[in-house]
C-alpha cells in the first residue's frame, strides 16, 4: 500500500518548532565600513537571517507559496537597500522602481556599519511580515538580532552605530510602505481565500477535491504588483483541448500519471516525496526550498557579499513575479487535477501520493519556482557542479535525506518530474511551469544593480 505524506501529521507535535541553530559570528573590531572583514560579517549576518526566514515561513500561518515568494522579495529588497551604501558601484531600487521611495542617506555620519545597519534591517522587516508567528519564533527574531549585535557593539563610534540603525529602520519603514501600496498583494497571508470567488462550472474545470473541499487558493493572485515582469508580458502555451476520449492527447497525460503510480521505483518514491514541500507546518513552501538551497550554497560558495545579496534578492523576485504569472494562468485555464480526471475515467479507487492541492493544475507552481531559480542559482554559481541537497536531512517523516545533482538545471527537471510521479500534476503541467520560470528568471537577472558609485545613491 502507498503511503500518503500527509499522513505524517498525526505523528508531528504542531506545536513543536524545529528551529535551526546558528553559531553566532565571530564580532567584527574594524571601526571602517565595506572592509572585507565587514563583508565577511555582514555575509554571516545574511545567512543566519535566511535561515531563520524559513522557519518563520514555515509556522506561520498562510504563507503558501506564491505569498512566501512575494515575502521573501519585499525582505531581500529591505535587505539588498541596507547594504548599498556599503557595496561600491550599486544603487538603490529606487532607479529601477520609481514608486519605490528609498530614505535618504544621512549626510552626517562619518562611517556606516554595514553589518549593524543589515542585522537591524532583517530583524525589522521580518517582524512586519511575519507579525503573526508563534510566539516562540519571534523570541527567535529578538534573541538572533541580540547574537549578531556583538559584530557591531565593540570599537565603534557610538554615533555612527545609532545613525546606521536609524538608517536601516529607514528602510525598512520604506519598504514596509511599498509593499503596501500593493493592495492586492501586501498581507497576502491574511487572505488566501475568497469565499465569494465562484469555480468555472465547464467540462475539464477544476472544482476542489471531495475529499478535501478546501475553497480556492489565493484565485485572484495573478493581480498582484510584479516587479519585473508581469502576466501579460509571457504568453502562456494554452493546454492540450480537454477531452475524455482515450485517443486523445489529455487522456494520455492522465493515464502517464496513473501509469507511474502503479510500479513506482523506490528512486521515484524517494524523489517525490523529497521534493513534496507544500505541506504546512512540516515543510517549507516550493517557493522556501529555493531559499534553503541558495542558502546551502551560499554557505559553501566563495561568492563576495555583493554577489550573494544580488543572488537573495534576484532568486526572490524570480521566484515571486514567476508566482503570480503562474496563479494567473492557473485561474486562467483552471485545469481539473489529474485525481478528478484519473477517478471519473480510470480508475474510481485511485489516490495521488499526496493530497491535491486546492488550486487549478495548469502550470505547475513547482516546475515554475524551480524553473525560476535554477536560471538564477546558475548564473551566480555555475551550471555544472556537484549539488547536494541537504534541506530534509535528517527528517523522518518521509524520504527526505539528501539528493546529489550535476547541475541546477538537473535539479529544476527532477523538482518538476516529482509532481508527476507524486500525482498531483500533468506533465504538460510540469514542461510548461518549468518554461514559465525560466523565462521570468532571464528577466530578472538582466536587472542591473550597478551604475554608479555610493555617493550616487
């Protein structure tokens, strides 16, 4: 008997948060700003704040993926703003979004600490969005910043310190009003339902599980402000006509699903559970694995703190504007869920691996963010390398323990291909999502950070 990975929550403690330990930094003593030891620190800083990002992301209510995608975006830009200042050459979002109203650098401080004026920054932003987190994952917010403040608080000029502070929650405030003026977007965790939204009633729509009636996710997504690139400038391929006929191209799809569930590998099993992070409280969201990879090579990279705060945030805004193209064509072609087709037509018995998630199939959300990121990691890290996965190791839930890959682009096919064989998706799905997400990526990392130096700011 296959087992479902949902199953698994009768046997986790909701309330049990499994938090990532951090060994804190050694404290930075340069009284200057963009030293190379300050970079070494503030690249600490970021990563212990990514880290904690997803747990965070992980235990609190209502971020799925395309809103953790948009988080994660609107953190980074804080993030990537706090550190211009220190990062010769770059320049403010500001030139690249105007309604984005950056502060202005203040004119009298005399050395500004990147790392004091990023750690303030990430605790900031973080509390905003995620306001609503268990209680003890915002003692985690409090008790990190406290950790990393020792690279800021000893031999340096008090006045500089607090000014970089000030400056940092600047930003934030900045960025907090930003995100705000995207009404359809801001809070996006507050409402992922729209209980008057009315399910297309056609042939081949999609129409929320029986067994799992959950109303539609997040229908009206595709409206939400992108950064780069919006619905309207990628033209979806349209599916294959729907049809029931065992001749047709759609019957087809469905019986490849059915087919691989009957005389699954253990490889097949492994990898569908490996990549299955769309599990509430148990995983990270798809749009959250992207961020623990990054993080995972980040951390084992050489790669200069400029280029890993370009790589946090063009993942971001990859893996967000890539979210919102695909939700819209989700709604757009609202595509019934291969269990719906497989039990009406195949098989009445028949069961995905995992429960159907409560939104249309077509594309998949999966194959766009790795889509998405896989473009993005490759550009910063190289394609073709030996990359281990490490963001389940050691869970027992389910076949979470590490995968080595040659490329980012072998990950991005085998995150796409699990959708198939955990039977939720359509290839066609998966082909197209993965298409979707690349090209949003290509986008994206044409998005210029430098053209000037700091005093350009």
């Amino acid at each position: 008997m296959r087992r479902k990975i949902s199953s698994y929550f009768s046997i986790i403690p909701i309330l049990t948060l499994l938090l990532v330990f951090w060994a804190t930094p050694a404290c930075n003593t340069s009284p200057t700003g963009a030293t190379d030891s300050n970079y070494e620190v503030a690249r600490n800083i970021a990563l212990s704040w990514n880290k904690l990002m997803l747990e965070l992301e992980r235990h609190t209510d209502g971020y799925r993926p395309p809103v953790s995608a948009r988080t994660f975006a609107y953190i980074s830009m804080a993030a990537y703003e706090a550190s211009v200042p220190g990062m010769e050459g770059y320049v403010s979002l500001q030139k690249q979004f105007p309604e984005f109203k950056a502060p202005a650098f203040p004119a009298d401080i005399q050395s500004y600490h990147l790392p004091t004026a990023l750690n303030r920054t990430y605790s900031g932003i973080l509390r905003r969005f995620f306001r609503s987190a268990p209680p003890a994952l915002l003692h985690q917010i409090d008790q990190l910043e406290t950790e990393l403040a020792c690279l800021s608080d000893k031999h340096q000029n008090a006045a500089d310190l607090n000014a970089s502070n000030a400056f940092a929650e600047a930003i934030v405030e900045a960025v907090w009003r930003y995100s705000m003026s995207d009404g359809m977007g801001h809070d996006g965790f507050l409402y992922n339902f729209d209980k008057n939204y009315t399910n297309p009633d056609c042939a081949g729509c999609w129409q929320p599980s029986p067994e799992h009636h959950m109303p539609a996710l997040l229908p009206h997504w595709g409206g939400v402000r992108t950064f780069i690139m919006k619905p309207s400038d990628f033209v979806v391929t349209a599916p294959p006509a729907f049809s029931e006929s065992p001749q047709s191209p759609f019957y087809t799809e469905a019986m490849e699903v059915f087919t691989a569930s009957q005389s699954m590998s253990k490889k097949d099993a492994w990898i569908a559970e490996f990549w299955s992070d769309d599990l509430p409280g148990l995983t990270v969201t798809p749009a959250g694995r992207w961020i623990s990879i990054a993080n995972q090579n980040v951390e084992h990279s050489n790669l200069a703190f400029p280029e890993v705060m370009a790589v946090y945030l063009k993942l971001s805004v990859s893996l967000c504007d890539a979210g919102i193209i695909c939700w819209d064509a989700k709604y757009k072609y609202s595509i019934e869920r291969p269990e719906t087709y497989i039990r009406r037509l195949i098989d009445p018995n028949w069961r995905p691996l995992h429960e159907t998630p409560n939104f249309p199939a077509y594309p998949s959300g999966h194959s766009a963010f790795g889509g998405a990121a896989t473009e993005v990691l490759a550009a910063y890290f190289g394609q073709k390398n030996n990359i281990t996965d490490r963001t389940h190791q050691g869970r027992i839930e389910f076949a979470g323990h590490p995968r080595t890959f040659g490329s980012f682009q072998e990950m991005g096919q085998e995150n796409a291909y699990s959708r198939l064989l955990i039977g939720v998706h359509y290839r066609m799905d998966c082909v197209e999502g993965m298409r979707l997400g690349r090209a949003v990526a290509q986008q994206v990392i044409r998005m210029p950070l430098r053209g000037g130096t700091v005093s350009e700011r």
